[in-house]
C-alpha cells in the first residue's frame, strides 16, 4: 500500500486529476482542521509510492479540492475563511485567484460534469449554494434554502445545470440553475447528511441517471430515486 | 469554538439538528460522571440498624427516636467527628405524627448532639430515606451547609398506615386522587396483571432475595454496616428483658419455592401477591453523613461514594411500583450513564411483581440487583429503606475494591419513583 505522510496536517479531501491518471490533489487542514493553517497537496502516484508534486499553504484550513475539466493544471480548493481560490501547478506560488463571498466555512468545491458547462459549484456553512464562473470573478447565483451547515454540493453527470447539496438539517436537496431554485428537498436522513453523491452510470437501469445517493450521522446510506424522491434502498449497519 | 460547536454536534442524538450545543470541560476519558471536583456531595460513611420483624421481632416496644440515635450516634463515633461540625440534619420518616419531626428533635438529644444543630423531617413515602439524601445533597450544593447526616427510621409496630389524614370529598370524583388510596398491595396485583408477571416468577425472585440475603448473613458481609442496639422488650409474659440487636430477622434460609407457592393471595383472592413475595413490615434506622468534598478532604475523612445523579419521577399512582422503571433511566441520563455501567442496583422490593417487572423491563442483568437481599427478606421500614440502601450499596461497592458505579431505586406509594447513581471511587 502506498503511503503519503503530510506531517501536522489532516486530510479533508482527496479527487483525482481528470487528465493526469496517475495524478491527484489533498485538501488538509492543521489541528485536525479545527483550527490553524491548511495546505493544497498535489500528488503523483508512481510504481512504489506516492509523491509530492507541488504544495501551497493557506492561512485557514482546507476543506475540499476539485480539479478544472477543461485545463489539466487548475484547481479550486475551498478554505475555513469562506473563501475559495483558484490555484495552477504551472504558476507555483500564489492562486490564480481568491473569491472571498461566503461568510462561513466553504465545506464543498465540484466543478461542472456536462459537456456544456464549465462551472464551479460551493457549499458552504453559511448555509448558501454559490455557482461561479471558471475564472471565480464573482459568484452567478447565490442560492438558498438549506436551514443547516451544507456539507457537500456535487454537479450531476448527465443533466446539465443540475446539482445536489447535502446538508446538516437532514435534507438532501436538488437544484436547477436555469431557474435558480431548489427543485427537490428530500428530508433523507434524521440527522446531519454529511456526504452526496451522482449515479454517474447510465447503463444498469433506465433510473441510475437520477439516483443520488447520501450518508448520515444517523448510521445509514440511503439511495434515492431522484424523480420521485423516493427512497428505495437503504442501508445501514 | 464555533466550528468545533458544529462537528461535537455531529455526537447528538439522531434527530436533533440543533446546533447550539454545550460545551463542557471535564477532565480526560469522562464526563460529568467520572470527573472528582471540590465540589462533589459525597458520602463519608453510613450505618444502619437491623431490621426487626414489626409487632413479633425485636425492636416491636422501641420508640423510633432510640434507633435513629443509636445509627447517629454510630456514624460520628466510627469516623471521629464531632456533631458540632454537622450543618444540618434531614430524617426520612413516614408513619410518625408531622413525619416525626419532634421524634427527630428528641432523637439528637438523646445522641447528645448541640441544640446548635438543626433537624427537619422529610415525607415522600417509601422514598423518604433516600429524599433525606437528595436535601442534604441539596443544601450542601446551594452552599448552605458543608455537612450534614442524611437519615431514615421507622417504627411499623408502634405506628401503622392507617390514618389517612384529612381528605377532600372530592377525592371520590378524580380517578388519580381515588387512585392515590388504593391499598398497596392491590397496586402490585395491576402491575402483575397490566404487565403479565406471573405467580411464578414473582415467587422465584422472593426466594432469591432470600437467599442472597441468608448467604449475606451467614458470611457476615452485614457485620460491617449493622450498629448493634441494645432495646427492651416486652416478652410473652409481660416482662421487660434486654435483647441486643445486631441481625435482621427477617431473613428466612430455609424458604422454598413450594412452600411459597403455597400461600394465598393477601389483597385479591384470584391475585398473584402473597405475604411471601411481599415486602416485609418492619422497623429499623440508618444514617449517612453526608458533605461537600473539599471540606471533607479538608477534615481528612474518606469519601465512600459520590452522588453523582438524582432523579425523582411522577407515575400512575394504580401502578406506582413500576417507579423505578421510569427514575432510572432518568438518573442514569443525568449521570452520563447506562445500565452497563453499573455493577450493583438496590432496587426497593416493594413486591416481587414490581421488582420483577422493572428489572425486566430495564434490561437489567439479574445477578447485578440486590446481591445481599432486598426488602422481600431484609424488610421494608418505609422512612428508612432508601438510606438502608444506600449504606448496603456502598459498603458492597466498598468490598468488591474497585471503582464502580451503584444505584439505588424504590417506588413510592402515591405513584412516584426515585433514583440515584453513586460512584465508589475504588482504593
């Protein structure tokens, strides 16, 4: 098994590169994230072990990282100041770019999936959805509704302008960006829903494009039936 | 703070999405449970009485005032300490006038105590004991006094349940307030039927409170906590003779099952509650001192047991033995705590339908509820019982040298419950 140590910090997030197979880039933060600093880490796996590529601190921790789809060395990386920042493993030393908005915890970072998009999505603490253009100059839409700490926003794979948040006030909810609105608000858990997730798959079923998938504190897996809402499998140890 | 606020929320119960949460500080590997501060009410020492059967055994012609001051007396003279140093005195007691309140009074003189120190009484029925515990406890957190003896006593041969008091006529209208004088016994026949505990198990667990009890005895585990006393009786020819008390009498070893199932049903004459898988009557006394640990680490006695939750609950009264069922799980949340980690609970055999019927309920593993015996073979003098516990409980935790964690639970007449969790803090 091949190991990467990054001595005094906790890794909060972990994507691989979309062009770079053997590549991927670590959000971590000092103290267990709690408090402190964070660092941007990004790896390359080789035969025998993991090794480091480049690195950049940032002065709060680091939640989550995703990589660009359309330019192999850019990321954004989303920090405890509610800040997000765009960095390039072709400019070494300072990000591209820092878009400060949200005025909590930027917990959540993806970057569009379909073939006509190229956008940024961020969830965040301040209990807000931010959509941003690639280069981060400003936000597009700001949307709300989420009651609670959001802790994960992830971009459907098939439907464009489409993506899913979950959220510490139990509900795993659907947004449209055309319309700026929260399509569905499904209350998928009874406790806080720390992770989502797309079916990225279309082959097994005519329903896997619409399956989301979420986790909670409240011990269980839940997969749900977009469209409808509906949960129909769930599973919990 | 705030973002360490928003993940402890994460270790909330499922369901509660509120994020305001509180945080505490408590030393490493414990929570309000476990961690030792100046300001713990802790138990120093307690003594108790035998048990005397009431009208045949021993103590039948002793007035309650000797036996409170023979287990007060016993207390301070064991541990070297003055009564001068007392802040107050609480005494449960049921059955005497105003709760005995000029019987307490008497009492401390006849223990020699200074007029300085004051004595109330406390009613809450077969709790009162143990409510004698939870004022003291009281008066010692609110910072009025530093210590104080907690106690119990009754006397069921001199005194009896049978003046009610005066009650509204109303009484008859409200189905809770009628409930109220339901006989005792008639309560154990509804819990028994309501709650489908047989005949059987009922007499079983009598006789396992017997035994346990009988191999206490024997083994002399009682000696430690028993005060002997000295007391007249008027024997069968009149006369007085001095007898000195220093074993429950109320144990019987040879008890059997097939001679308990030969009894009949005392309140019902299809009942399942017999005079043998019932409480028995009786007099008796402990006394617990009772103080605020800095002071008592400042007087350099030991601590014995720290109170470490209290809880007090309301039930139907027609079913007022199922109590402990609902006081437990209410102390033990207040303690952080749950049935696993408790090692011994005294739980008041009010009637084995009851008894039965909570531990079951609780989940509670049988080998862990009154190993010395309960009120089914020890008694059950009403004002006493709860602070009988407590020193049984404490003097077992005491022999079994480790750190552990105790409850004392009863029912209470009236439909009530009570608990409390000690923990013995080990060598």
């Amino acid at each position: 098994m091949k190991v990467f140590r990054s001595p005094a910090r906790h890794g909060y997030a972990v994507e691989a590169s979309p062009f770079v197979p053997s590549r991927s880039a670590c959000a971590a933060s000092q103290f267990y994230g709690l408090t402190g600093c964070g660092s941007l880490l990004v790896l390359d796996q080789t035969e025998t072990d993991v090794c480091l590529v480049t690195s950049w601190e940032w002065s709060d921790g680091l939640f989550d990282v995703a990589w660009s789809e359309t330019n192999e060395h850019v990321l954004v990386a989303g920090g405890g100041d509610g800040s997000l920042q765009l960095w390039d493993t072709a400019n070494h030393s300072a990000p591209l770019r820092v878009a400060k908005e949200h005025t909590q915890e930027v917990y959540s970072v993806d970057w569009s999936q379909t073939r006509g998009e190229n956008l940024i999505v961020s969830g965040s603490w301040d209990q807000t959805v931010k959509v941003w253009d690639p280069a981060l100059s400003r936000s597009l839409a700001t949307l709300r509704g989420h009651e609670g700490v959001i802790y994960s926003t992830i971009w459907s794979p098939h439907i464009p302008g489409c993506f899913a948040s979950a959220s510490g006030d139990g509900t795993l909810r659907v947004w449209d960006l055309k319309a700026a609105a929260c399509r569905l608000a499904i209350p998928a858990h009874s406790a806080e829903i720390l992770s989502c997730d797309w079916c990225k798959y279309d082959q097994f079923s005519p329903f896997s494009r619409s399956v989301l998938a979420s986790c909670s504190y409240d011990f269980t897996v839940s997969s749900l039936h977009r469209l409808v809402g509906r949960r129909f499998s769930r599973a919990s140890d | 703070m705030n973002r360490l606020k928003i993940i402890s929320g994460h270790l909330s119960p499922a369901g509660s999405t509120d994020h305001e949460r509180d945080l505490w500080g408590s030393t490493c590997g414990s929570g309000p449970a476990g961690s030792s501060g100046p300001e713990d009410v802790v138990v120093v020492h307690g003594l108790r009485t035998a048990t005397g059967r009431a009208k045949r055994g021993s103590f039948k012609d002793t007035t309650p005032d000797e036996l409170l001051s023979a287990v007060m007396t016993a207390v301070l003279k064991d541990i070297g300490l003055s009564p001068n140093q007392l802040g107050d005195v609480c005494v449960g007691n049921v059955l005497q006038p105003g709760a005995g309140a000029l019987m307490a009074r008497v009492s401390q003189f006849l223990s020699g105590f200074p007029e300085t120190v004051p004595v109330y009484t406390v009613n809450r029925q077969c709790s009162s004991g143990l409510q004698a515990l939870f004022n003291i406890a009281g008066a010692i957190r609110s910072g009025s006094i530093d210590l104080g003896l907690a106690c119990g006593v009754e006397s069921m041969s001199l005194r009896a349940m049978g003046n009610p008091g005066d009650l509204s006529s109303r009484l008859v209208d409200i189905d809770k307030a009628r409930d109220c004088i339901i006989p005792m016994g008639i309560t154990s026949e509804n819990v028994a039927e309501r709650f489908g505990v047989s005949r059987e198990k009922q007499d079983a667990f009598a006789l396992g409170s017997h035994q346990k009890a009988a191999r206490a005895q024997s083994a002399g585990r009682f000696r430690e906590e028993i005060v002997p006393v000295t007391v007249t009786m008027v024997d069968d020819r009149g006369e007085d003779r001095a007898v000195t008390v220093e074993e429950d009498e109320g144990v019987r070893p040879g008890t059997t099952l097939e001679g308990l199932a030969k009894l009949r049903p005392v309140f019902k004459p299809d009942g399942s509650t017999t005079a043998g898988n019932s409480s028995q009557v009786s007099d008796g006394a402990a006394a617990l001192l009772i103080g605020r640990r800095a002071a008592v680490k400042a007087l350099g006695l030991p601590v014995l047991g720290v109170l470490r939750a209290s809880a007090v609950v309301g039930v139907p009264p027609d079913v007022m033995g199922i109590g402990p069922a609902v006081a437990i799980p209410a102390a033990l949340e207040q303690a952080g705590l749950s049935v696993a980690d408790v090692d011994v609970f005294e739980i008041n055999e009010a009637f084995s339908s009851q008894a039965v019927y909570c531990v079951e309920k609780l989940g509670i593993p049988p080998e862990k509820v009154n190993p010395n015996g309960g009120a089914i073979a020890l008694g059950h003098p009403l004002g006493c019982t709860g602070a009988r516990q407590v020193v049984t409980l404490l003097h077992e935790l005491r022999r079994r040298g480790r750190r552990a964690y105790g409850v004392v639970s009863m029912c209470i007449g009236t439909g009530m419950g009570a608990a409390a969790v000690f923990e013995h803090p080990g060598p």
